[in-house]
C-alpha cells in the first residue's frame, strides 16, 4: 500500500506465467504531482508488515523481506 496525503494505492504481487514466460514481479504506483509518498506498507505471507516512511518519488525500490529497501532513481 502506498499512501499520499489522503490518497492511498493497493497492488499485489502475482507470481505465475506459462511456457517460457514470467509475470513482472514490479509493482508502479503514480504519485501525481508529489515528490515523496507518505508511507508505504508491506504485508509479507509470512505476516511480517513493514513500513517505509516519506519515500522520495521516481524511485525504482528492491525490497526483500526483512532487510532494509534499496532505491535507485529512475532517469528519465
């Protein structure tokens, strides 16, 4: 979940695919004019949930379960 001001994005991860193929396992949440999002929640299967707080936008983010979130910016 990602969260701006009053504005809140849910997605899940779907994995899956079929013959030589795989579903993208990235997740794009558009921000609108903002330059951070407020808060950003994980929900793990496991039932872990973490939170990243003021996360600065046109990010690409890798997150594991557990460890801290690595942001790279995106060049447009």
């Amino acid at each position: 979940m990602v969260r701006v001001g009053d504005h809140q994005q849910t997605q899940e991860v779907r994995s899956g695919g079929s013959y030589i193929s795989q579903s993208d396992f990235r997740l794009h949440f558009g921000l609108g004019q903002a330059a951070k999002a407020d808060l950003v929640e994980i929900r793990w299967p496991s039932g872990l949930t973490e939170r990243l707080e003021n996360v600065t936008a046109n990010r690409i983010m890798k997150i594991r379960e557990g460890v801290a979130a690595v942001a790279e910016t995106m060049e447009k």
